[in-house]
C-alpha cells in the first residue's frame, strides 16, 4: 500500500511531475550541500564556486511552461511545495535573477539562471523521461557534488541510482495489498470496507488523529481552492492569455438556478465548474493538492464537492466521515495505479493523470453512496476504461490547452463511473486490475511526442498565437 500522504500533496501549481517534484529535488540537494558540519564547510562549501542544474526529456521541453524553472528556483532557494507562499514565489525569483545567489540563511551559493540551468533536449535519460540533475562546480569547472532525481509523477521524487520503486518502500501494515484482487480478498477476508482498511493500515505508521487530522486538511484546501477558483478573474499566465471563465461560468449557474430555466444537465454544469475553478488555480500557480497528479488536480475535488451538496443528505454516518471514507478509498485506487502502472503524463500520456484521477474519484464517490467492495473495485474500473490511451499534448508547454477541460470531462465520466457501479451488483467482465495493466502497457506503446514533450497532438496543430 501506498500512503494517502504520499498519494494528497498539498503543493502549488501548475505541474507536480515538472513544478512540485523539482522544487522537492532542489530543495533536498540544496539541504544536503548546506547543512554540513562547521569542520567541514571550510573544505567543502568555500571551494564551490557556482551551481549547475541541466532538465533533461520533457522537463526540458515543457520548462517554462510547466514552470519546471521557476520550481527549481524556489526550491534552492529552501521553500518547498507544501508551505511555500504562492504570492511570494515570483519575488523569490525575481531575486535570484537579480543577485544570482540561491541558498537560505546566511549560506547563499552563486547561480545564475540564465547560464546554469540547461534544458538539455538531446540527451535520452536513462530511467525516467523526467530527469533532473544538480551539480557543485569549483571554479575550475570540477563537479564536486552531483545529484540525479527522476520526478515520476505526482510529486514523487527518486534517486535515479535506484529503481522507482525502492522510492517508496513498501510499509509493514496489518492488510498489505498490491492489486485490486489482492485489495477486495483483504475485505472479505477480515469483512472490512476499502475506507476502513486503509485507515487500519494508515494508523499502523502514525496515530489516528493525525491520519484524521491530515484527511480533514485536504478536504479543506480542496474546497478552498475551487472557492478561490471561482471568484478570480482575468487572464492566466503564458502566451496563449487563456481568460479565466469559473467566475463568470459561476454566474451564469447561480442566475439560472433563480430561474425557472434549470435544464436536466444543470448538475453536470456545476461538477464542471468545480473542476474548472480548480485547474485554473492550478495553472496560475494557485495551491492545489496533487490528485494524484496537478494536472488531475480537479477531479476529485469537483466529485467531493459534488457528493457534499447534492449526495450527503442520502448517506450515512455523516457528511464529515463520508468524506474522509471518499479520500480513503481513493487514495487505495491511486496507490494501485502509481504501484503497478504510473501516474505521469510524460510516461504513459493523460490516461496516467486524468485518467486515474477519474477512476479515484469514481471509486470514492461510489464508496460514499454506500457501496460494496465490488462495486467500488467496478467504479474504479469503468473510471479508468474510458480514458485508455488518453494523450498529454500541453499546447505552448502550458497546463491549461487541453488541461482545464479535461478535468471537467474527467470528474463527469467519474460520477457517470459511479453510477453505473451502484447500479449494478458488482460482477464485471473487466477486472481493475487488468484495465490497470492495460494502462501500462498503452503508455509505453505511446509515441513519445504525445507524452507531455508538447511535440504532438494539440500542442502542434494549435497555432498559439
């Protein structure tokens, strides 16, 4: 199993493959050059006379974009994606390119963005199409230091010198699982719900409250973020000034509820301005949470928000619980998907981000509505079905051109998935577990230049001017 503290990031826009995992790469190896002992910083730290960063594969096709640059920026400069203040995050750039100094405290080391951060588009990394590397030089062009991360989706970082999956060691918890079959004979085997059996496994590595605390956390900014979503207006950053349209979208819905002119389709408005509000904070930088990626980032949020005001009066034991079972159950759906597939768009295309984002959210809402095991295992499975082979063809490197509405298609089929499942019993043809492997293999058949390099698709038939 696969924490759902690994699975929830709480981070800043727009990308957690190029925006949050660089930032967290930066920041661990701008830690480990800084934080040495006294006796050492004199044979060590005074001899580097410069910083070097090179982005390799998509990192390097998409980094303005994906603000893959400004992340690295920040995140040597010691912030992190979790509590970094997006409204001070340009001033800390706008510092660097200034002074040409990066570190914190009083430990500042030279680098100049302009000539030491290389996008290196020639060069095929060896593990993971998103590879970062971090150098110390002297100034005689020795490397003194030298750290190699693969950013595998999101936000998760790895050692490029160890496999993906020694990154997140398995736990020792009282109900492992790592398949769905594996997941649904743990809950007939000891008569759990999914939810209840993550939180058992989740309260083997740390007590409840915080588990708890952590879950309720999420939720908050979650819905905070559609809420900020709504009310910001005007153009998001980049060079296709894509108008912000939550606000006025927002609107319109509210006019037309005061009306007698509801249409039956009026829900799905309302679950795709959700999801909208969302991705638009996440392209302009906003706080998100990954999930389980920032490209994905609306769609569970839009299905919860959804469940809170039209579905909670219908549940039980309470809205608070139901919710908190909704990203229990997710988080086991998404820690299946990163364990066996991935959920990175420059690996396996869109399907690994939107589409899993899909099949969590069909497969917590589902488990809020009361449903069994199966049918959850189902919602999941529909979820992810009907985005197979899904591309990433960010137009301009940006999170925004097909991004923003593809959350809300995702967080539509999501609840559409739901239904389905709850209206049946369980039994399906199609296994998640092979839809799952299915996924794997569709994304390493995918041609390269629709896997978030935008060199295809949308990115090239859509003049950006």
């Amino acid at each position: 199993m696969i924490s759902l503290f690994d699975i929830f990031k709480i981070g800043i826009g727009p990308s957690s493959s190029h925006t949050v995992g660089p930032m967290r790469a930066a920041q661990r190896f701008i830690t480990a050059l800084l934080e040495v002992d006294a006796s050492a910083e004199t044979t060590r730290l005074l001899e580097i006379a410069r910083l070097r960063v090179t982005l390799y594969g998509s990192l390097a096709w998409t980094a303005q974009g994906h603000a893959t640059d400004k992340a690295v920026i920040l995140g040597l400069c010691g912030e992190l994606p979790q509590t970094v203040d997006p409204d001070q995050a340009d001033g800390i750039v706008e510092r660097v390119m200034r002074t040409k100094h990066v570190g914190y405290g009083d430990r500042v080391l030279p680098f100049d963005p302009a000539h030491d951060l290389v996008l290196d588009r020639e060069s095929v990394p060896p593990v993971h199409p998103n590879t970062l590397q971090f150098e110390a030089l002297s100034a005689e062009g020795v490397v003194l230091e030298c750290a190699r991360f693969c950013s595998v989706g999101g936000g998760f970082i790895v050692s490029e010198s160890v496999t993906e999956s020694a990154g997140y060691a398995q736990p020792d918890v009282p109900y492992p699982f790592t398949s769905g079959a594996g997941l649904l004979e743990q809950t007939r085997t000891h008569n759990l719900s999914i939810a209840a059996l993550v939180m058992a496994n989740e309260c083997a590595l740390r007590p409840r409250s915080e588990v708890e605390r952590y879950l309720d956390e999420i939720i908050a900014v979650m819905l905070a973020c559609i809420e900020r979503g709504i009310m910001q207006k005007g153009i998001l950053p980049g060079r296709l000034k894509v108008r912000r349209r939550a606000h006025a979208l927002h609107e319109k819905l509210c006019a037309h509820e005061r009306s007698n002119m509801r249409s039956a389709h009026a829900i799905m408005d309302w679950i795709s301005l959700f999801a909208i509000a969302v991705n638009e904070e996440n392209a302009a930088g906003g706080r998100v949470v990954t999930a389980p990626t920032n490209g994905a980032a609306g769609i569970i949020p839009s299905v919860l928000r959804y469940y809170r005001d039209y579905c909670a009066p219908l549940a039980s034991p309470g809205t608070t619980q139901a919710m908190r079972e909704f990203l229990l159950t997710a988080s086991a759906i998404g820690g299946l998907f990163k364990l066996n597939a991935s959920i990175s768009g420059a690996e396996v295309g869109c399907q690994g981000e939107v589409g899993v984002a899909s099949s969590m959210a069909a497969a917590g809402l589902a488990a809020a509505l009361g449903g069994t095991p199966e049918q959850i295992e189902d919602a999941a499975e529909i979820g992810m079905e009907h985005h197979l082979g899904m591309t990433c063809d960010p137009v301009a490197g940006l999170v925004q051109i097909p991004c923003i509405e593809r959350n809300a298609f995702g967080a539509v089929k999501a609840v559409n998935a739901a239904s389905l499942a709850l209206n049946g019993d369980g039994a399906h043809l199609v296994s998640l577990d092979q839809v799952i492997r299915t996924m794997a293999e569709t994304g390493r058949d995918m041609n390269q230049r629709y896997k978030e390099t935008s060199l295809g698709g949308l990115a090239v038939n859509l003049p950006e001017c």
